[in-house]
C-alpha cells in the first residue's frame, strides 16, 4: 500500500508494507516539489542570472540522487535475503535515476524554455521586450502543473518498453522485483 498524493492509502504492485505507513517521501509529500524547480528556474531565465538557473537544475538534481539512493534503500531492505539482491539495488537506483531524471529535469526543463522562448519571441512582436518577457515567465510558470502528468506518462510508457524490458531479461517478475515510483495515482 502507498499513501497516494490525496492522502489516501492503496495498495501497491510491490505490496511494500513499509510504504503503507509512510508513504512515499519523494513522492507523496512536499519535498516532491524540489524536483520542479529547474522548471521554475526556466520560467525566470530571462531575469535572472544564469547562475540561479543552474542552482535551480542542481536542486533538482539532488532530488533524484536522493530519491534514487531512497529506493535503493527500499530495494536492499525488501530484498536483504534475495540471492540478486546487489542486482535489484542497481536495477532500482538506475531506474530511479533514468526515470526521475528524464521526468523531472531533462524534459520538463527543455519544454519550459522552450515554452518561454516561443512565447517571449511572439509577444515581444506586439510589447516590449520587457513586457514580453514578464507574460512568458508567467506562461511557463503557468504550464508547469500541465506539462507533469503527460511527461510522467510518456516516461513511464518509455521505461517499461525499453530500460525494463532490457533488465527484466525475459524473466518473469524481474521487473516488479525492482523499486520504482507506482504510477496509480
């Protein structure tokens, strides 16, 4: 069971009883929101220095380490007796890295500068550049809550058609034995 992003409990595919109780920190709770701040530092490129953009990737970035060693740590609890114990850690710290990082950094990133650039581009033909610039920022502040769930969609959809599919080898289950985010929600 994990406790969804309503407060909710439901019941995993992993069957982590840990979970039930807790929830998933990196997912279910505020801290979930570090992960978008690239996104937000995308949004204030045009007024700040690209100094506090990049602070703002290495903020995200430091999520998913975290949340990566986090299911690690999941994976080398649940499976402390599995004969492919050090395997599955791997498997579940790669795929948490490869996930987190295609979902919150690199994609979200590039649509919100390119969200702002198009829109700074179009309106600064009609306003001023600074003006231009205001209404993008706002426009790609504004697009993050949209962009979340079809990126995450789309990365769960690559994942479990290549990375996976690559590391379950054909064996049955090898998939659900490695821990990653449950997509229910």
């Amino acid at each position: 069971m994990t406790i969804g992003g309503n407060g909710k409990a439901k019941q995993s595919s992993s069957g982590d009883e840990a979970t039930a109780t807790e929830g998933d920190i990196f997912r279910d709770y505020p801290v979930r929101y570090l992960g978008y701040a690239n996104e937000v530092g995308e949004a204030f490129r045009s007024f700040v220095h690209v100094g506090l953009v990049r602070l703002s990737y290495a903020v995200s970035t430091c999520y998913v380490i975290a949340d990566a060693a986090h299911k690690g740590q999941i994976a080398n609890k649940k499976f402390s007796t599995h004969p492919e114990k050090t395997s599955i850690i791997a498997q579940s710290v790669a795929d948490t890295l490869l996930w987190q990082g295609l979902a919150s950094v690199i994609i979200p990133g590039f649509t919100i500068n390119r969200i702002c650039w198009m829109s700074t581009r179009l309106l600064s033909k009609r306003m001023s550049l600074n003006s231009s610039k205001g209404i993008s920022t706002a426009i790609g502040l504004a697009a993050i809550p949209f962009i979340i769930r079809p990126i995450d969609t789309s990365v769960d959809m690559l994942m479990e058609t290549t990375f996976r599919q690559i590391f379950s080898n054909g064996t049955h289950g090898a998939s659900k034995r490695v821990v990653h985010h449950n997509r229910d929600d």
